[in-house]
C-alpha cells in the first residue's frame, strides 16, 4: 500500500464511522449495530447496518461494506487520497505531505495529473496563441469574454497531430499513460502516437470535487462530429458525471425550502445558465440520464428541473427521464422552450428574466409526458388510446410511492376518460408479468453463484474469530489442518490467522481491513464484522458447536471414503483388508463417541 498505515489508522480513529455515516444518512439504533436505508442502492427495508463497535459497515442488500474511508470515497465518489485528505480536514488533522505525493503515483493519480497538465497547455494556448483567434473569435460571439475562460478555463486545441503528446512528453509523462488517458491516440503499436482533439474549442470537464477528469471539444471548422469528448477512463464515467457539477454543487443550499437543479444538454447550455446568474445549472455528457445520474443529485438537491430544446428530440428526451426519476424517488419538473430554441440561444435573446419565468412554467414530468403524448396521439381512438395507456403502465410500474401512484392514477384515468379501476387493474396485470420474469432471473444467478456457497459455520466461526481473536489458539489445536470450504472464506482465514498470531494483543479489525487489498475480501470482512453474535459464554457455546459441526462433516466424510474402500476390497475379494477396514470404521465411529461424550462432560 502506498500510505503509511499508521497515519490512515490516526485518520480512521479520528473520524468516527457513526459520526461521518451520520452526517450524510440519518441512522437508527438497533442493539449493538445502526440501521438505514443504504444510499447506494434502492430500498424500503434498511439492509444498511454499522457497527460502532468495529468500525465498519455492511449493506446486506447491495453487498457494499467497508470502513470509514470506503465510505467516503463510495459515497462522495472520491479516490483513496481524496477521502484520507477530506477525513483529515474534518478532523483538523494535518497529512504529512509525503503520503500526498506517493499518492499521485497510484492509477488515477496520473491521470488526474495529465488532465491538470493537459487543461493548462489548452487554457494556455487559447488566451496567448495567435493562431487561437478563431477560437476565441468564436467564444466571444457566443457571448462570453476573457473573464469567463478564465473562470471556466476553456482551452484551445491545436490544428496539429503531435502538440500535446510533445507537451506531455516533455513533463516526463511516459507514452503508456498518455495513452491510458484516452488524450492521446496510438491505434497500434506500430503506429506514432497522436493528440486526440485537434482544432478545437475545448472545455474541461470537472468532477464534483473540481478536479478535471475529462474534456469536451467543439469543432472549429466544419468537421464531424462537432462535439467530441476524451474517452472513458478509470477517473471518467460518462454514466455519472456532470458538466458544471463542481460549480452547481455548493449552490443548492439556502434556496429557501426547495433545493432545485437545472438539468440541460449541452456544455454551452450550461456555462450561459451559470454566467447568466443561474449557478444551479449541470448539463449531461452526450448520454441520456441514467439511475447513477439522478442518485448523484439527489445527495445536493431535492428537485430537478429538465431544460431541453424545444424540439421534438429534446421533448423525447424529457419523456424518457421521467422512469429514471420515478424509479429513484425524486421529484422532477420538465420545461420545453418555445421556438425550439436551445437555452444558450433563449438566454442570449431573451435574457435572464424571461429565462427565469420559463422554470416557473415548469411542469411535474408527470404531467409533462401526458401533454406530449396527448399531443402525439388521439384517445378518442382505441389505438391511440391504448398507445398511451401501454406507455404509461410501464412508468407506473416503477412506483414505489403509493400515494404518488394514486395520484398519478387518478390523473391518467381523469385526463384520458378512463376508470381509474380499469387502469388498476391493467397495472396489476403488467406488474405480475414482471415478477414472473425477474423470480426466474433471479434462479439463474443464485444458481450460478451457488458454486460455492460459503457454509454457514464457516461463516460463523470466522466471524467467532473477529470477535474474540483468541479462539484462533482453540481452532488450531482442534482441526490442525481444517480447510475452508469456500474459496473467500479460506483466503480470508489465511490473513486473519497471520494477523492474529503476529499482532497478538494488537490485532485489530481496522488494522485487519487495512491490510485486505482485496475489494472482494473487505466486503467479506465487514459482512462478519456487523454480525451479531452473543457475548462471554454464549460466545464460547456458538463457536464450541461450530467445531464439533466441523468434527462430524470431517468424520462423516471419513467414513464415506473407508466404505467406499471396503466395497472396493469387497469387489476384489481381499478379506484381510475388509476386516482391517471394518475395525477402522469401528474405530473412527467409537473415537467421535467418546468425544462427543467428553464435550458434555
Ligand atoms: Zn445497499
């Protein structure tokens, strides 16, 4: 690991997991444990559990768990430095700068280290360039000047195939990671290497933290395509990302009640809304809104407000987002501008109040895909009438919300003169289609993940570990060479029993977490943590009845290989074998007896 674990276990005992936890989800008690919905994916019952105790959690849902730190980097989609560093701010604890800089040398460090380097030779290039005149030429007649490149640091591309590749070359960054960062080009190996955007007005994409992972380029003459964005890297997921998030992000706060986010399309779109006062503003990256999108803005706003073309692609896309956002729970408004003027072209036209009276048109996407799709088709016809009943069953599915799935019923069966009793029962038709589809689905994949289950006393008795490391002593000296069954379960047993004997007294289960490298195994590690088990004697009883369930599968298995081989000296008429084999089975059957015997004693 690249850190010094001592100062990542100072940052950890630092910030309390129920305090930071907290601070973004509320938690409830339960017993010894904490109990929420899990943020990271959806749910009615709480399956997220924390336990103060060890430090750790564990969504028994989704399957994520970690520590402190995981929870961070998961939750505010930071990398492993990021959330040390915000750990360490939160607790006023200062990082020695060292760990920093062994940081950048991980993955996603150099990347964000090409991308830092990359955006200021464009940026660099656009304000003193000469032959950047037609890009900034460009920019201003959008209606922006020095200052906004400044502060949105709008770069220039180069009408040339090797600029960056020699910038980039020449701060010591090796070919293999220019590559890696998509801003370069190297088809083959054969091939020189060359700049993926050329004569191109560019703009950095920025994470939620303001770090740049990835850029956008608009062409600057009349090539294809127009826009074009850097690839998908490790530290860029176009899925999950915003335009102008870094910006938007601190700005939903204290707007009265209601915290609310614009949502455009384009980078343009975005950075006129912010320049025109309405900071509030993201724009998606050239892909529809996706689930991971709207679970994103759900952690800085309450409500969000579509802004698309006034076209009809623009309004196809708004109706597509109303699943996204019924199926994530939140509530979202949709606004089609007239004209089928784009918001860079409305604002620019017609300013910032005109603007404004726009969004307080807003309609709930609700009633904004029942006006589209009234407009598109007749209800007076059956055929139209059941096109828009089809597509809208389907939405309605997604509800969770009952009284919201009332309310939309109730207005469905209003605006298209129909029962409200009809469209229910229509809905219950469609809905136990689905199960029938997913309960098979989910036959197939416990079927494949059953290859090998985990035991649940093997489970139990690792977890008997965690929670009181000293029975490690007791399980050796009982099953010497006891192999876990499950594959996990023995890579794991193998760290936690070199933890445990070389830290003795100090052993730990956040040193332990720390020193799991593996995703696969942490998750592992905190499904145990949170267990519950019972306390002092009860506790001895639990792990007593695991080893003797270990005893009688050995034996049983024992057993079944000796009769195999007396059928077999059967078979070859080897009586003097027979009869040695019988006695061992006799003996093997009288040895576990009289254990057993014992144990009750
Ligand atoms: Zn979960």
């Amino acid at each position: 690991m690249a850190y010094d674990n001592r100062i990542i276990e100072q940052v950890q005992s630092l910030n309390d997991i129920v305090d930071v936890i907290s601070s973004y989800i509320p938690l409830k008690r339960t017993g010894r444990s904490l109990k929420a919905c899990c943020p990271f994916h959806q749910e009615k019952t709480p399956s997220f559990i924390v336990n103060p105790e060890r430090q750790v959690f564990h969504c028994f849902g989704c399957g994520e768990g970690g520590d402190v730190l995981s929870f961070v980097m998961k939750y505010e989609q930071l990398t492993f430095p990021e959330a040390l560093k915000l750990l360490a701010d939160r607790a006023h604890f200062e990082l020695p700068a060292t760990s920093f800089q062994r940081s950048e040398k991980s993955n996603s460090g150099l990347l964000y280290q090409i991308y830092e380097v990359a955006q200021a030779f464009y940026h660099s290039n656009f304000m003193k360039l000469s032959i950047a005149e037609k890009a900034r030429a460009y920019w201003k007649s959008r209606g922006f000047g020095e200052k906004e490149a400044i502060q949105f640091g709008i770069g220039f591309a180069q009408d040339d195939w090797r600029k960056l590749f020699e910038h980039l070359s020449q701060k010591g960054f090796h070919e293999e990671a220019m590559v890696r960062s998509g801003l370069i080009a190297k088809p083959s190996s054969q091939k020189t290497p060359y700049d993926l955007f050329r004569n191109r007005l560019m703009f950095p994409i920025r994470n939620a933290q303001g770090r740049v992972i990835a850029f956008g380029g608009r062409v600057l003459a009349d090539e294809m395509p127009k826009y074009l964005n850097s690839p998908e890297t490790d530290i860029f997921k176009k899925r999950r990302e915003f335009y102008g998030l870094s910006v938007a992000k601190g700005t939903f706060i204290g707007q009265g009640s209601i915290r609310q986010i614009i949502i455009v399309e384009g980078y343009l779109d975005c950075l006129q809304l912010q320049v025109h006062g309405f900071l509030n503003t993201v724009a998606t990256l050239g892909t529809a809104l996706t689930e991971d999108h709207v679970r994103i803005l759900k952690r800085y706003a309450d409500e969000a407000i579509l802004v698309y073309d006034g076209d009809r692609a623009g309004e196809q896309a708004a109706v597509r987002s109303l699943d996204v956002f019924l199926e994530e729970d939140m509530s979202a408004k949709a606004v089609g501008l007239p004209d089928a003027l784009d918001p860079d072209d409305f604002l620019r036209s017609k300013g910032a109040e005109a603007f404004h009276e726009q969004l307080l048109e807003a309609q709930d996407i609700f009633d904004f895909k029942l006006n589209v799709l009234l407009g598109r088709f007749n209800k007076l016809d059956s055929s139209g009438l059941l096109k828009i009943t089809g597509e809208f069953l389907d939405t309605l599915a997604k509800i969770k919300n009952q009284v919201l799935l009332d309310r939309y019923l109730k207005k469905l069966a209003g605006s298209l003169g129909v029962e409200e009793r009809s469209l229910k029962i229509e809905l219950e038709k469609l809905k136990a289609k689905k199960v029938t589809r997913s309960s098979n689905a989910l036959e197939v994949s416990t079927r494949s993940a059953a290859s090998s289950p985990i035991l649940p006393y093997e489970k139990l008795i690792l977890t008997c570990l965690l929670q009181n490391p000293s029975y490690l002593e007791k399980l050796l000296e009982a099953l010497p060479t006891y192999e876990f069954e499950n594959e996990q379960a023995r890579e794991f047993f193998e760290i936690l029993r070199r933890q445990i004997s070389e830290r003795a007294e100090l052993f730990s289960s956040t040193h332990l977490m720390n020193e799991l490298k593996d995703d696969r195994l942490k998750v592992f590690a905190t499904e145990l943590l949170v267990s519950e088990l019972p306390e002092g004697e009860a506790l001895e009883q639990v792990f007593q009845d695991c080893l003797a369930k270990i005893e009688q599968v050995l034996l049983d298995k024992e057993l079944k290989e000796i009769k195999h081989r007396i059928q077999q000296a059967e078979r070859d008429k080897d009586l003097p074998l027979v009869n040695q084999l019988l006695q061992d089975y006799q003996g093997l059957l009288e040895g576990s007896r009289r254990r057993k015997e014992n144990l009750k004693k």
